[in-house]
C-alpha cells in the first residue's frame, strides 16, 4: 500500500480520536444544592399585592410631557403601604419624580453592594385586541391560579418578588450580609432615558460600585431548545445593541401615466430587499460558544459532536442553526424592516419614500461598522441617516460572583434546570448601569414555556401563582448568600 494511504489513515485516526474525545468531555453541568428551609410564604397574599400593582397602569409614551403619570405616583404610595416592614428597614429615594432608589445597609461596609433592577412601566394594550383579553389587562384579576393583566411578566412580578422577599426576610429580622441597593426604574419600556439614565447617574455621583447587579431578562423555559429535556434557565450575560435606522430616496414627482424608470418608492423598495438579502455575517462568537458550552451537553450525542467540535463542524452548525429566527439571532445582527414611507395616492409619483430598518447588533459589532454596511448595500443616491442606535453591552463573566451566586440560586428554586448564559436580544435598563459594574447579568426567576413567551407584550399576559412563590423564594436564597 502506498505510504500516502497510510498518511491519509493515520490523519483519519487522530481526527476521529480528537472529535470522540472533545465530545467525551463535553460533561453536563450537575450541581449538589441543598434545598430551601420550609418557608411560610403567604402566597396569596403575595398573589393580592401583585394584583394591586397590576391594577395601576404605569404606561410610559415616548414623550414624558404627554404621560399620564397619576398612576405612577398612586404606585409609589402603594408599595409604601403594602410593603410596610420592607420600608422601614430601608432607606427610600424619589428620583426624577417617579423612579425609586432603595437601600438596605448591610453587616459588613468593606463589601461591595449588590444592586437588584426592574421597572415600574409597562407597555399599553394594542388597541383593538382589548376584547381578545379573557380578564380586563389592568384588572389584576385572580382567576384560574393566575394573576391577570398587563405587567405580571413584565416586569412587575420582578419589582413584587424582590420587596416580597424583603418584606419576609426583615419580617425575621435578617440582615444583609452587604449592602443591598434596588433601583426601579419608570420608563424602561421607552429606553430608560428619564429613569434609569437618572438612577446611575445618581450612584455614579456618589463614587457607587457593585460586586453585580441583576435585572429581568431571560427566565426557565421548557421546550424553547430544541433536543433539550431539562428546562433551561437563560441567564443574559449582555444584550444586543439597538439601532433605528431611516433609508430615504428622492423622485421626481408628478402624474403616474408617465413614470421614469425608477419611482422614489421604486428605489426605497430595492433597497430594501437588498439589505433583507446581505444581511450582517452569521459568527459563531466567543459568547455563542459559552451558551453552547452550558447546553450542549444536554443534547443528544449526534448534537454533542457537532458542538464539541465546532473547529470542524463550524459550517454545518451555522446552517443548521440560522435556519430558525432565534438561532439566526444569536449568530448575527438582525434585519427588520419595520416601517415603509411614500406615496399618498395610487395615480401620483411620490417625490421622496423612506423606510425604516430596525437592527439588533450583536456583540463585537458597532453601531458605525452597521452604518457603513448600509450605505454599501443601498449603494448611490439613497441617504442613510439614524434616528437612534445604542451599541451593544459588555459581556459579562460567567465566573464572577455574581454568575456564581445567581446560579446557585437557580438550582436551589429550579433544580431540574440547567443555567445557559446568552446574549438579550432586547433592551434593558441593565446597560445603563455600566458605569457602576463590571458584572451585570438579566434574569427573571419564572417557569414558562414557549406558548408564555407570546403572552409578554401581547394579550392575556398572566403570571401561576407558583411562579409568584418561584419568584419570592429566589431572591429570598439570593439575598441570603
């Protein structure tokens, strides 16, 4: 036999060698988490005070002037008196008229504080879609084992859960082994501008740092990963940048029966395909590999191999992978085009059309690279302008305190899950706190499956009484550590 067959076998060998063997590695996560004392939660109780909370609609508009804000201040008077014990073993501050800032001073002051996040705003209900809803959405109806209504998943059961938990532990007499601050946020849902921005600018100007801080973010989903029996607790590391970007074409205008070649609008409408069709490059990031880190060793073997050894099966996992919306969304910047402009009659040549084009930009990307990628693909004659970018965050350790400590908090309340840390592909108010943290992570403590997922933001937005306790009892064992 010929010595380069032999050549060929050998490296054959060794390649089968290294993939059986990274695949052989790649162990499940199993953690030894001794569970929880019997707590007495007064579940409904807890069940009634979210109901209150729900009942107020903390609506934020884009523009703050023309903002109901009765509601906001009725909601700072009522979590004064539903959550009395919590208040007094807390120091409370109003910023910027209607977000809170909360203290609770802890054992030991050569210990970094921790700060826990959510908002007071919700979204509104879409009009037209109020009769879909089974129980009126600002209700707060207790029905069925759920509390109803617009804000019980986001992010309301956040806000309820971290003061419940500090309304029982103060209850007991505990106290903080380190500063604990929480910062509630009202107009999250319209970028943090006037809320959040204030906060961290209010813990920046008192020279403030934290050991980590948590916000909402992803929650235990059942089924959401395909090949995956366990549930699995996704637990952002970082979010995707944000940008609004407006494409515009100028035409001549005039009478239909005589078009030019190309329309304003005809231009804008290839434009638009243009960009949908060369989209960002699909990467697998070092992020991605840390998500696939965590899960893939829940997978089947055939899926292990493929993920144990993306140095070979790079290629196939990227087309596998993007071929659904989430998985494209993880490898890439996303395209969305959101609003088309132009045109006002069928008979009249519009002078100018525009459109809009939503992006997520993804981690090591920038807000400039996108911009220079648009006006590559709309090429010549088409003015490119933003109307709002914010660029990606920073990603997060997932060996750092608080990854550490939010996991073990997870197995401790959800001990057949497995915590996945990945990439937000919304916004939060998380990324305005990065002055004051190195470690920020996004996570909501609540057991829901795909069906739920359609719920927030949408029509009959509920949250189980057992994802109430869920919530409560996980940031009593996190402010426990």
């Amino acid at each position: 036999m010929p010595h380069w067959v032999y050549l060929i076998l050998a490296g054959v060998v060794v390649i089968v060698a290294v993939i059986l063997g990274r695949t052989a590695a790649f162990r499940s996560r199993r953690y030894a988490v001794e569970p929880q004392p019997g707590l007495k939660i007064d579940i409904d109780r807890a069940a009634e005070r979210l109901a209150g909370a729900v009942q107020l609609p903390t609506i934020t508009v884009s523009d703050p002037e023309k903002g109901d804000w009765g509601p906001f201040e009725k909601f700072i008077r009522y979590l004064e008196q539903a959550y009395p014990t919590a208040h007094a073993v807390m120091e409370r501050e109003i910023v910027n008229g209607y977000s809170l800032l909360y203290r609770w001073k802890g054992r030991d002051e050569s210990l970094k504080p921790a700060l826990f996040l959510a908002h007071i705003d919700v979204v509104p209900v879409e009009v037209g879609t109020e009769q879909d809803w089974l129980y009126p959405p600002f209700s707060g109806a207790l029905a069925e084992g759920f509390v109803w209504g617009r804000g019980t998943m986001d992010v309301k059961n956040q806000l309820i859960s971290a003061l419940e938990a500090v309304e029982y532990l103060a209850a007991e007499g505990f106290t903080p082994p380190r500063d604990f601050y929480l910062a509630f946020g009202h107009d999250e849902e319209t970028r943090g501008e006037e809320g959040a921005v204030k906060l961290s600018e209010l813990l920046q100007s008192r020279g403030l740092s934290f050991e980590y801080i948590l916000d909402e973010g992803g929650a235990v989903t059942v089924g959401a990963m395909p090949g995956v029996k366990r549930p699995v607790a996704l637990v952002g590391i970082a979010e995707k940048g944000y940008a609004d970007i407006r494409i515009t074409a100028q035409g001549e205008a005039g009478h239909s029966s005589m078009p030019p070649r190309h329309t304003a609008a005809g231009m804008i409408g290839r434009a638009v395909a243009a960009l949908e069709k060369r989209q960002r490059p699909a990467r697998i990031s070092p992020y991605l590999k840390k998500t696939l880190a965590y899960i893939g060793p829940e997978m089947g073997f055939g899926l292990r191999l493929i993920l144990a050894n993306l140095w070979l099966f790079g290629p196939l996992f990227k087309l596998a992978f993007q071929s659904s919306r989430a998985g494209s969304a993880l490898l890439r910047t996303t395209t969305a085009v959101t609003v088309l402009e132009g045109g006002s009659r069928p008979n009249v040549l519009p002078k100018k059309a525009g459109a809009v084009i939503n992006y997520r930009i993804a981690p090591g990307e920038t807000v400039r690279e996108l911009l220079d990628h648009v006006r590559r693909v709309v090429g010549k004659g088409i003015e490119v302008e933003t109307i709002q970018a914010t660029e990606p965050s920073r990603i997060s350790p997932v060996d750092g305190t608080g990854f550490k400590a939010i996991e073990q908090a997870v197995y401790a309340i959800f001990p057949e899950a497995v915590t996945v840390p990945y990439i937000v592909m919304g916004g939060t108010d998380a990324i305005r706190y990065e002055p004051v943290c190195d470690q920020i992570y996004r996570f909501t403590p609540m057991l829901i499956s795909k069906e739920d997922l359609e719920r927030i933001h949408g029509t009959n937005e509920r949250l189980s009484l057992e994802n109430i306790e869920r919530g409560i009892r996980f940031y009593i064992e996190l402010f426990k550590q």
